[in-house]
C-alpha cells in the first residue's frame, strides 16, 4: 500500500500546529528542514472526514517529495524563474493533486479540469504548468478560476506572511505588494465570542 511511503516520509517532517495560515502548509525552516503546519481549527471543523485529512497530508507531502519549496526559489539567468508566486503555488498543486485520489481532495482542489481553455497535459512538472498559466493569465489574473484564486500552501522564505496557506482552499490577502510600512497589523477582532483563537484553552470537544 503506496499510504506506507507516506507515513514514513512524515515521519521526517516535523509538524506546527498554528493559526499562521488557514489549512494546511509546508514551509521552510530555520535549520533547511520543512515543517508542516496544520491549523487546527481547520483540521477539527472543516477536514472531519478521513478522506479529506489524508488528502491533505498527501498534498503537502507532495509538495516536499516535488521539492515545490526550494524550486520555487529558482533562479535562471539572476532572475527568479517564476516571479510570480500565486500562479507557481497553482502550478505546484496542479501537479500534486494529480497524484491524490480524487474523493480526498476538497472541493475547492485545483485540477487540470479547472483550466479547459488551456489544455494542459497530465503529469508534467511545475515548470509546465506555471508557463502555461503564465502565458494565459500574466496580464489578467483577475480572471483565474475561483479554486485557484486562494492557491498558496507554499511557504514563502522572503518573510512576509501573506500569501502562506493552503491548498485546502481558504482565502487569504491577496498578494498587493504593499512591502512598506504599517499595513496590515489592525484585524480588529472585537474579541467577541466568535469562534477565533480568543478565550483561552476552550474545550470544544472534538472526537
Ligand atoms: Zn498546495
């Protein structure tokens, strides 16, 4: 059973679990390794199922046995060879969740079928898929299909933590390259009882 390759490979993997991102994603870490991080909020209330959870990992795991973090960190000729990142993450699943059974990917899953206009082949590598993407929606991302307009599980090494979640498809910034100053920090969140991360150590019993 191929599900042996995976549980020993993530075994090598260390895990997070964390609220940086909102599914699942693999990132660098400090000491050249890939941590997994997994939030739990989504793991608990939106991947009950046996068979989305496992989609997930498989996913991720892909993405490390595909070496998605460091190519896509890619250089050629001093220029990174895919500068923009929303559309390697897309290429990135794309590739990966050909090799997930299609009843454990979610239904926001990016897919060959989500691009019929550009007829791309099966099982090639990401390089394949983001120059197509790239050839097609370079200059009008605005209209990629909507299960790829929240693609993004890779980590990025450049620090700012946009961008970093999941393929699991939830939402996240889009990337406005506001690099300066102060954007961001104000998520007022008027610590109601909404189900965010607030009151301490709640026990929402999970099975
Ligand atoms: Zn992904």
């Amino acid at each position: 059973m191929e599900d042996a390759f995976f549980g020993h490979f993530l075994l090598s993997i260390n895990r997070e679990i964390s609220e940086d991102g909102p599914t699942l994603w693999v990132r660098p870490s400090s000491d050249d390794k890939v941590l997994m991080g997994i939030n739990p909020n989504f793991w608990t209330t939106e991947l009950k199922k046996k068979n989305f959870r496992m989609g997930c990992i498989k996913h991720e795991v892909l993405h490390v046995v595909f070496k998605h973090l460091t190519r896509a960190q890619e250089r050629s000729g001093g220029r990174r060879r895919y500068p923009n990142a929303k559309l390697f993450n897309i290429a990135a699943d794309l590739v990966v969740n050909q090799y997930v059974e299609s009843r454990w990917l979610i239904d926001g899953a990016v897919k060959l079928q989500s691009f019929p206009d550009l007829n791309l082949r099966k099982e090639m590598d990401v390089s394949y898929y983001y120059d197509k993407l790239d050839d097609f929606y370079k200059d009008q991302m605005d209209n990629l299909p909507q299960e790829a307009q929240s693609s993004s599980d890779l980590g990025e090494s450049d620090g700012n933590g946009t961008g970093k979640c999941p393929n699991c498809g939830k939402e996240i910034g889009e990337s406005g390259d506001e690099s300066g100053g102060g954007s961001g920090d104000s998520e007022d969140e008027e610590s109601g009882d909404e189900s965010g991360g607030g009151s301490g150590d709640s026990e929402d019993e999970e099975s």
